[in-house]
C-alpha cells in the first residue's frame, strides 16, 4: 500500500493512526501482513506528482490520499491502473 499525504509526517501523524486503527480492525497489520509505503511532501505541493510517480514504480497495489479530491490528482495522473482511495473520513480525526 502507498501513503501519499501532503502535510509532513508530525502533522499528519492523527489522520494516519486513524487509518491504521481501521486496517487493523479489519486485520491488517502493518509488517504483518501489510507492507506501507509512505511517502510526505512535507507542505511543498509540488512535490506531490513525483511521490505519486514513486510510489507507482514502487508498484503497491492500491494509493491512500490524504488531504481531499484536490490532493488525489497527483496519483490519478501518475497511474490509470493502481486504485486510489481519497483519505476525506479521516482528514478530521473522524472515523
């Protein structure tokens, strides 16, 4: 799995325990079972198409987000055959 998130890893540190609060609800542990591969462009958006890119070669099999539709352009343009989910529920904390 790829973690694409604008923000630097310190600020985004309670969106993504949100996420893996709720993979491993569903049993996925990360270096169990799940291997995840993250990648922050640390507020500097126009780093966001070449970790998109990264992550694409890397090929994991599906592309978490964060951040909202504006953010998921990036991977969309990098790739038409990884799966995208847009990380929107947890861009609060909500779960």
């Amino acid at each position: 799995m790829g973690y694409l998130s604008a923000q630097d890893s310190a600020s985004d540190s309670t969106r993504s325990e949100a996420i893996w609060l709720d993979l491993r609800e569903l049993g996925h542990i990360e270096g169990k079972n799940i291997s995840i591969e993250y990648r922050n462009a640390e507020g500097k958006l126009v780093r966001l198409p070449e970790l998109a890119a990264e992550l694409v070669r890397l090929k994991v099999d599906i592309i978490v987000a964060t951040g909202g539709p504006t953010w998921v352009q990036a991977p969309k343009n990098a790739t038409r055959t990884i799966s995208i989910v847009i990380g929107e529920q947890w861009d609060e904390g909500v779960r």
